[in-house]
C-alpha cells in the first residue's frame, strides 16, 4: 500500500477515499525515512501527507497507514525488541513522541475539513430567498420583460388602498384641527341607528336609510349600519364632555351601484359639543377642512337640507374636482358634488343621552370617504375604486 502509484489504479477511479489528495498523501508517506532510522524525519513526511489529504474521508483512508497495524510507525516499534535496553528506552520514547505529534497533527486536520465540508454543505442547501428587488420593481413598474433579465420573478410592492388612505389623511387632518378619533360597531341595534337619532319606527325620513337586516328576532331590530352618526350616540353616552371626535367607518345602504353610489361605502362623522358652539363654527369648520383636504380652488358650499337628527340642518358640497365647476356626469352637470349632511346637533338627540341643551350644544356633520377619494384622485365612476385595477389604485 505504501507504495501507492499516482498513475496507478487507484487514481482517477472515484473511489470513496482514494482522490487526489490520498494519492499525493500515500506518496508523501511512501518516500518517508524509517522512523526506527530517523523518527523526526519520519513525522516531518507525516504531517506533509496529512496537510495533502482533501477530505476527510481521504483522512481517514490515510489514518491507518500512519498510526495503524501495518505502519512503518508499528513495524519500527516491533523492531524496538532488538534493541539493547538502554537503546530501546530511548528510541522507544523517541517513537511515542512522533506518534503524539502526528496524531495531533491528524486530529487538528480532521477539523479543518470537516468544518469545510459543513460549510461546503450548509452553502450548497441553502435557499435563495432573497428577489433581485430592483430589476423586479422595475418590471412591476411596466418595464419589459428584457429590461429586467429573463428568469426574475414579478415582484408587486403593496399598497394602502385609496379609500383607506384618504381616510388616513381626513383623520390626519381633522386630528390637526383638534378632533380626537373614535370608533364604534358595524353592526348595529336600530335604536341607534334610528331611534336614539330622532327617528322612531316609520318616520318618513327611514326612508333615505334603507339597508340590509340581519336576520335576528324581532324581525328588522338589528341592522348594518346606515351611516357613521349612531356613533355619535356611543360617545356622548360615554358622558366625557365636551367632545370633539370625529368617527371614521364602514357603511351600508341597499343602494344599486353607479357612478357616485355603492351598497358599501365608508363615512366620517365628526361631533362636537360644548358650551356656546353655534352654526358659524360648523361652516367654519367645513371650509377649513375643505381648504386643508382638497387644495386651493375647491370650494364648498352648504344647503339647507332636513335630517331628524340635526337642526337646523344642511347638505355640504365641494365644486366637482372632475369638470372644476363646469358641469360633467359625475356632477350631474351642476359643478357641485354633495359630499355629506350637517347640522346643529338637535336637542332631542343631547336629552336621549342626558346631555342637559339648555348648557350644551353642538354642531355634527357626515360625509363620504369614497366621494372623498373620488373627488381627490378624479375618479369619474365609483365603482372603479372597487373593480381591483391596480392602475387605478396604484395612484397617488
Ligand atoms: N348621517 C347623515 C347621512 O348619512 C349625514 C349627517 C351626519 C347629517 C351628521 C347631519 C349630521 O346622510
């Protein structure tokens, strides 16, 4: 074996432990002084064929022609015998040392390779997780297919949708006038949705509020809320005065879809109460907001208009941000889209929730988050919001 040829068999054969490396390692040891003769020597040409393994597979092919049975290593040992005494302590001692220092030499190699085999392996499973994120942005983005380079996976960034993303900005904007934000049910009892607000079982003004009904005992008592004022109601029953909120949310009506409707649509209703408010701090609260949201050159403008809840009571209207004023579907041709209803806060509504009128009074108002939307990003059709174009909401 000692006598390993590097053009012989065992080289080239891709045989488990006889590579490169153990051919060079065996000739190494092959041309290796006798350690009986010349044991530093001996460990010199050991360890030289110990740093030529490359696997640790080849190590342990090798580990036995240094250290093992048939070693020169344990035939210099056998030939200790022979020696005088005085001779055989000393070369004895000599051959222990060398052994040590190669199988040192062993154990430090083994863990070499095989924390590169590890690392060779961990490097080899590992995942590529990770997209070429420009070139993949790019191609979201509209870019073709070769200006990215062929294989990248289409990466889409997310976004927040427009009708969240203005209610965001209303929030951000009537938080900067002052208002702090609350929060209350979809799903609501009809005294507050009707009753609470002025609206006892079939007054006419139900009407404008048809929706959808749960289907729970007694028949119609629970409903998907028609707008955001029975919030109202929850806030004032909380008994923490004065109020100054507004009330984002979601809300239904069994309306049929069109250009400026949709069965489910989202409202922001704000309130205030307190001592000495008046109907000029809601028109000026109107105008300010209107001012602050949509820019200059649109204008709102407020006509009377009956809810069983406020009075007296008014319609707001921005100018239509599709035609400017002109006239276009959108706006039915009059220049003004209705955006929500307002009003003083009827005394009727403060005593339902204990709120004494003779000190306290208010102003509310209620208005569409997606005609808000619709208005800020010029959407002529409402439905489109809702269709999943990403042209559409990808903008802004
Ligand atoms: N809740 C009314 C609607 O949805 C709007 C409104 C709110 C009117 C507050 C007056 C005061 O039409």
């Amino acid at each position: 074996m000692t006598g390993a040829d590097p053009g012989g068999a065992s080289h080239g054969t891709g045989a488990a432990g006889t590579g490169v490396g153990q051919v060079v390692a065996e000739d190494e040891l092959a041309g290796a002084p006798d350690p009986a003769v010349d044991p530093a020597g001996w460990a010199l040409a050991a360890e030289r064929a110990v740093e030529a393994v490359a696997s640790a597979e080849e190590l342990r092919s090798l580990d036995p022609l240094l250290l093992g049975k048939r070693s020169q290593l344990t035939a210099a040992r056998q030939r200790l015998g022979g020696l005088a005494p005085e001779e055989r302590k000393a070369a004895g001692g000599e051959l222990n040392r060398v052994r040590q220092q190669v199988e040192a030499a062993v154990e430090r190699r083994r863990g070499e390779l095989v924390a590169a085999e590890r690392r060779a392996r961990v490097e080899a499973e590992r995942l590529d997780l990770t997209e070429p994120l420009a070139a993949a942005r790019a191609r979201s983005l509209g870019a073709t297919s070769a200006a990215c380079g062929a294989g990248v996976a289409v990466w889409r960034q997310g976004l927040v949708h427009l009708v969240q993303r203005t209610r965001d900005q209303l929030e951000d904007v009537f938080v900067g006038m002052g208002f702090t934000v609350a929060d209350g049910p979809e799903v609501e009892t009809d005294w507050y949705n009707f009753e609470a607000l002025n609206m006892p079982p079939a007054h006419p003004a139900r009407g404008m509020f048809d929706t959808f009904y749960l289907d729970v005992e007694p028949a119609e008592s629970v409903v998907l809320r028609t707008h955001t004022s029975p919030v109202q109601i929850r806030v004032l029953q909380s008994g923490r005065l004065p109020v100054y909120a507004v009330m984002p949310g979601r809300c239904f009506r069994r309306e049929t879809a069109d250009a400026r409707h949709f069965p489910v649509f989202h409202q922001v209703e704000g309130l205030v109460v307190d001592e000495g408010i008046t109907f000029g701090d809601l028109a000026g609260t109107i105008e300010t907001f209107t001012a602050a949201y949509f820019g200059p050159g649109i204008s709102a403008r407020l006509r009377p208009a009956f809810f069983p809840f406020t009075e007296p009571s008014a319609e707001f209207e921005i100018t239509c941000t599709i035609c400017h004023g002109a006239g276009c579907r959108t706006c039915s041709g009059t220049g003004w889209v209705e955006l929500g209803g307002c009003g003083m806060v009827d005394p009727a509504v403060l005593q339902a929730v204990g709120v004494d009128p003779e000190r306290y009074s208010g102003f509310a108002f209620g208005f569409g988050i997606d005609r808000c939307a619709q208005m800020r990003y010029g959407i002529p059709d409402m439905r489109a919001m809702f269709d999943n174009d990403v042209r559409v909401l990808r903008q802004a």
